[in-house]
C-alpha cells in the first residue's frame, strides 16, 4: 500500500514540476487556472492543490511572483 501511495506522488510531483516549467517558459500568456487545467487535462481546483502541495505556494501567487 504505501508503495502505491509512493508511486502517486510521485507522478503528482513529477506533474507539478511540469506545470511549474511551463509557467516559467510561458510567463507571456494566458496563465489562469482555467488555461492551465486545459493544458494539462486537469480541474483547476485540483491543479492548485496539487501544485500548492508539492511547492508550497499557490499557483496564481507563483505566476504573480514570476512576473
């Protein structure tokens, strides 16, 4: 079981960290929890968690602060 629990952090991680990138290389467009769900075929309410779960910091705080 724990096994299990490891493996889906994991890929929620390795998820985030590709969100994070692409805010980081796309700081120019559209960047609402909207857009970014579409983008990667997730609920914006459940990006923002995982994101600020793994990072620390809201997803609209880290775009705001990025810009």
């Amino acid at each position: 079981m724990a096994r299990l629990v490891n493996k889906h952090k994991n890929a929620n991680d390795n998820i985030t960290y590709k969100i994070k990138e692409y805010i980081d290389n796309n700081l120019k467009l559209d960047l609402s929890l909207v857009a970014l769900g579409d983008v990667f075929k997730l609920n914006p309410a459940y990006l923002s968690t995982l994101f600020k779960a793994t990072h620390g910091i809201g997803v609209v705080d880290y775009i705001n602060k990025s810009r």
